[in-house]
C-alpha cells in the first residue's frame, strides 16, 4: 500500500497539520535586551528576569561609576539594547551622553528618578547633628536647593546612592518589572511574580538587618565618604563623619584636622575605609586614637553580580558593622 503524502490529505486537515508545524518550527519571541549600569541595579533586573533571559552589565566591577570609558563590548551592549535600567545621571554623569549616542532608541530608565524613589540630598557634613538638621527627603520630586560649599567646591544635589535603602530596591523591583512587561507582554506575570517574591525577600532582609544592628545604634563611626545615608536613615545609625564629601577630591587638611577631632571628641568606635580609596587618609584619621578600622563599599566590589548580590551586599554591610563596632 502506498503511503499517502500530505499533499494528498483532505485541505482541512493539511491545512491544520501546517498550522501545528509552522507553530512548532517558529522560534519563540525573543525577551528584551537589557542593560545595567551598575551591579545593585543588575541584581535587581536580574531577580526579575529570571527564568526569561539575563540582562549585561556595562560597567566592570571595581570601577568608579563617576568617570568610566566603555570598552567596544560595553558600547556595542548600549547598542543593542531594548531598555537600558540606570541609577541615574547623578551617579553616572558620562553615561548620559552614551545613552543619547549609542541607545538613542532604547527605552531608557534612570530608577533614581522614578515617581515614589526616597531621595536624599547631599548633606553639608556627615555629623550626628546634620543627618536630622532638617534637611529634606526628596521623595517623589527632583527639585531642592542646594547645600553648602565646603572645601572650595560646592557639594549638592541628589546623593545617588539610593540603592543602600532596601525600600527603594523593592521600589525599584516594581518599576523594572512593569517596564519589562510593556516590553515583553508574553512574560508579564512572570516578571511580576519574580518581583513581588524579590520584594518578599527583601521584607526579611530588612528584619534580619534590624536585628543585627540592634546593639550598635548609639556606637559613632566614620566613613570614608558620604555614600551610606540611605542605609544610616533605613537602620537608625549613628554616622558622625565622612573623611571625604564627594567621589570624585581628596579633602583638604582643614577637613581632615576637623574629622580627627570628630574622633577624639565623640567617641569614634570605628573609621570605615574602603577599597577603592586610598588608605593612607584613614590611617592619618586613626593616628593617635583608639578608634579601629573596618571596610564597607557600597558597590560590593567582590560579591558575585548575580541575583543574590543585593541580599549579599546589604548583609555585608550589616555584618561589617556590627564587627568593628561591637569589638570594643
């Protein structure tokens, strides 16, 4: 008996047989290319893309955000990019003008400046006194006046380091999700449901954090430079200074002679370097005094970029903490 040939089924059915083949042979409908900028933000866009397709990361690990040159595969990854998610200009002035150059058709999101991020301003110095002066939050609007000037520069505008809050990450999560879903319809609950587990987790991180800084509150600490006060306010620290204002100067003598007095006067536990920085300065801060010393980065230089980077930094922080502040 021969075989009979699809061409010789009734229309129906070769119509349905094409039908079921033509849906098996095409391909799936690709997820959107994402890129980050720095490994906070990739964390984040990678929880909520899980399952769904890994975002790029264009700024190396260890690298200053402030003043970066992309390398031809960090360009050609801006390129190629469906949405681009960014803390924003304030962290990363240089990457503006890449995005309006390279990702011009990208669909573009500075996270720091989304409806609903907690913003605070630069503060003047980082002392006990300052954090609640009566500076503003700025939350939900970009405008607010400028600061000071201190060291010969002036120092204002938005602090971008507004990661170090885990309400604004769990913010952010929900932005990133419905971003991703205009884009990628198909996914959307996915997107969803992987950002509201991210949220969940972060409830706990921040229960778990509460409670290891519970002994630590009133112990006064130093940092390097004022990048942490939206996780001072979030845990009720006590930050009494900042060896330097900003990312990008070395502080004068001036400052460093008020620093050292910060620290004989207030009782200083510890004096945070951090790896980035040259650690000289804290050693001639600690000079003299029984203050110890400790490390925080705030970016996390050596956690892994994965999904578990965020829990993983805020934990690091916490547990670096309470180490140099409670060995007393």
């Amino acid at each position: 008996m021969k075989r009979r040939s699809t061409s010789a089924l009734p229309r129906p059915r070769a119509a349905l047989l094409g039908l079921i083949f033509g849906v098996i042979a095409a391909p799936a409908l690709a997820a959107p290319r994402v890129a980050t900028d720095v490994a906070p933000v990739q964390s984040l866009v990678t929880q909520v893309m899980d399952g769904v397709a890994e975002p790029s990361m264009v700024i190396q690990r260890g690298a200053s955000p402030h003043s970066y040159s992309l390398r031809p595969s960090e360009a050609a990854t801006l390129e190629n990019a469906d949405i681009v998610f960014w803390v924003g200009d304030e962290l990363t002035p240089w990457l503006t003008g890449a995005l309006d150059n390279l990702a011009g058709n990208a669909d573009s999101v500075a996270l720091l400046h989304t409806e609903g991020t907690l913003r605070h301003g630069f503060r003047d110095r980082v002392l006990a006194e300052a954090a609640h002066d009566g500076h503003e939050s700025h939350e939900g609007h970009e405008g607010h006046e400028s600061h000071d000037e201190h060291e010969g520069h002036a120092h204002e505008g938005v602090d971008p380091h507004a990661w170090l809050d885990p309400v604004n990450a769990q913010h952010w999560l929900g932005v990133i999700a419905d971003t991703l879903a205009r884009h990628d319809p198909a996914n959307a609950e996915r997107y969803q449901a992987n950002a509201d587990a991210a949220r969940d987790r972060i409830d706990g991180l921040i229960r778990e954090v509460r409670g290891e800084l519970e002994g630590v509150h009133d112990e006064a600490f130093i940092v390097f430079h004022d990048a942490y006060q939206y996780y001072e306010r979030r845990f009720d620290l006590n930050t009494v200074g900042a060896i330097s204002l900003s990312d990008a100067r070395d502080p004068g003598p001036a400052h460093i002679a008020e620093i050292r007095d910060i620290v004989a006067e207030r009782d200083v536990q510890c004096v945070f370097a951090e790896p980035q920085f040259n650690p000289a300065m804290v050693d001639t801060v600690l000079s003299g005094t029984d203050a110890r010393t400790g490390v925080l980065d705030p970016l996390g230089s050596e956690i892994p970029a994965d999904g578990d980077y965020y829990t993983t930094l805020i934990n690091q922080l916490s547990e670096r903490l309470v180490t140099c502040l409670s060995a007393g």
